[in-house]
C-alpha cells in the first residue's frame, strides 16, 4: 500500500513553486504542465514501479519485469489492433497486465 499526503492539497493544485523533493523522488515521478509541478495518481503507479525496481532478483519471471517497465512508463499500452497513443497509466490498465491477472483467481 502507497501513503502518501502529496503535500497536503488537492490533486489538481500544482505543488508549490518551491517544492521540496522526498527522497525517493527522480525526475519521472512528478507530471508537468506548463511550468507547473504535479504528484498525480500517475505519479504513484511511478513510485509503486520503482520500489517493485528496487526489490528485483533474477527469479523473477518475464512478466514481472514487463509489468515493472509498464508502471516507470507511465504509459497505457496500446489496445490490440489500434494505434500507439499517449494515454497516460492507469490502476484499471496496470490490473489488467498479465502477471497480475495470473495471480488474481490464486
């Protein structure tokens, strides 16, 4: 489970002009627009993606680490059979991905 209080104000306020950077930030976490700083639900896929990063050791399977690379991507994949788009991630999507749906009926 990911806690976090993104800076005590609502998820469609940017982050104050000068922000403080957590620890376990890099420069994907935040999503920009404009000038503006955001720590979007985007944001905490991103953050899931590099503690699951961080905890990788070679028994793990294909899928895992697809899965690991489609939450630092940020990025839906595309539909089958459509064009590539830019559509930001989603919990929906990532839940579809194969290694969790393996898992779900366990």
């Amino acid at each position: 489970m990911v806690i976090d209080l993104e800076h005590c104000r609502r998820a469609s306020e940017p982050l104050p002009v000068k922000k403080f950077q957590l620890r376990e930030w890099d420069g994907g976490t935040l999503e920009m627009k404009g000038d503006h700083s955001f720590y979007t639900t985007t944001s905490d896929i991103y953050q899931i993606g590099r503690m699951l990063h961080g905890i990788k050791n070679e028994s793990w399977t294909p899928e895992f680490y697809s899965f690991v690379s489609l939450l630092l991507s940020k990025k839906a994949p595309p539909v089958h059979g459509q064009e590539p788009k830019d559509v930001p991630l989603d919990v929906e999507c990532a839940l579809q991905h194969e290694w969790i749906k393996r898992y779900e009926s366990s």
